[in-house]
C-alpha cells in the first residue's frame, strides 16, 4: 500500500514539474524577438541555427515554408509539441 501510495505521489510530483516547466517557457513572441537579430520581425534559418536550435527542425516550423518563422507558426509548433506530450 505505502509503495502505491509513494508512487502515486511521485508522478503526481513529476507532473507538476512537467507543467510548471511549461508555465516558465517565454511565449513565442519573447523567443522571436530575443532570436531575430536582423529585426524583421521574424527567425530566418541562420537565427535559427545561431540561437542553438537544430538545423533540421526549421523546416517542420516555418509552417508556409517562406524560410521565415513567425511567433504564429512557433506557437503552433509548440502548441503540437504539448499535443504530443513532448
């Protein structure tokens, strides 16, 4: 009983961590803006790259492939990657 109760509240702690995570992550207009170092408005692939970001996750985030990504289309991808759990 103690070991299902222990591991109850384990998860239930690890839960809150995952969500308070969440909670503290910068809304994707802060990210745009700390990344876009040209001032357009928007995060080309060298920004990208520059900010630490994998090279090969740009494409699945500039949504309209314009080689542009927006706060829209980060929130979008951000929004599908809580879908995911991940």
């Amino acid at each position: 009983m103690r070991k299902t109760i222990f591991a109850a509240a384990a998860a239930t702690a690890l839960l809150a961590g995952a969500g308070a995570a969440y909670a503290q992550m910068p809304a994707p207009a802060d990210i745009i803006k700390n990344w876009d170092k040209n001032g357009d408005g928007s995060v080309d692939k060298a920004e990208w790259t520059a900010a630490g970001r994998p090279a090969e996750r740009f494409d699945a985030v500039d949504a309209d492939k314009n080689g542009k990504i927006t706060a829209a289309e980060l929130e979008a991808a951000m929004a599908a990657m809580r879908a995911r759990g991940g």
